[in-house]
C-alpha cells in the first residue's frame, strides 16, 4: 500500500492495522498490559471511532438530493449541488467535476 491518493478511512485503517495492531501483540507478548492497552488498544479503538464517524458523514453526503418542485430551475440547481457533493466527498476529481459541470450548463442553456 502506497501513502498517497487514499480516502481518510483507507488511510486510518492503514494506521490501526500497521502500527496499533503491531503495538497491541508486541505489548502482550512481552507481557507489559499498560503498553499493551494504551498504545496498542486505546489507539485501535479511537482509531476505529474515527473510521465509524467518516463513514457516518459519507452516508449523509451520498444521500439522495430531494427536491420538492419539479421546475427546471430547481431540478437544474439540484444537479449542481450534487455535482458539488460528488466533488467534495472525492467521488470526482477537478477535471471530472470542470467537465461535468460544463456539460451540465450547456445542457441549461440549450
């Protein structure tokens, strides 16, 4: 595994499984509970906290945008905001969100 172009959660699993984890057997091995709980296990369960509340906050960005009329302009103005959404939550990168985006306007203005 490579330390770039990784989400949040990829890269605070990455942390818990390479160095808490590592943390938590060495302590028990050599019989020392203190090392053991609070640098191995303490850190693998705030870590685990971490990862539970970033996938909360992505569900919540993912859910469907509702819009209550069905004019153009608000149809067109939802696209955008989920557009954006998409872009924020790192589902597009700049380039993609530009293009989309472009193509969204002229599909308005036509």
């Amino acid at each position: 595994m490579l330390y770039e172009d990784y989400s949040h959660i990829e890269r605070l699993f990455f942390k818990m499984k390479k160095y808490s984890l590592a943390k938590t057997v060495k302590g028990a091995y050599h019989q020392n509970p203190a090392y053991t709980h609070w640098y191995g296990n303490a850190e693998m369960k705030m870590d685990l906290v971490d990862i539970k509340a970033e996938a909360s906050r992505l569900k919540k960005m993912a859910a469907p945008v509702k819009t209550a009329t069905t004019s153009d302009d608000s149809s067109f103005e939802a696209k955008l905001k989920l557009l954006k959404k998409k872009f924020d939550r790192g589902a597009l990168n700049k380039e993609e969100y530009e293009q989309e985006k472009r193509v969204l306007m002229q599909g308005y203005l036509e």
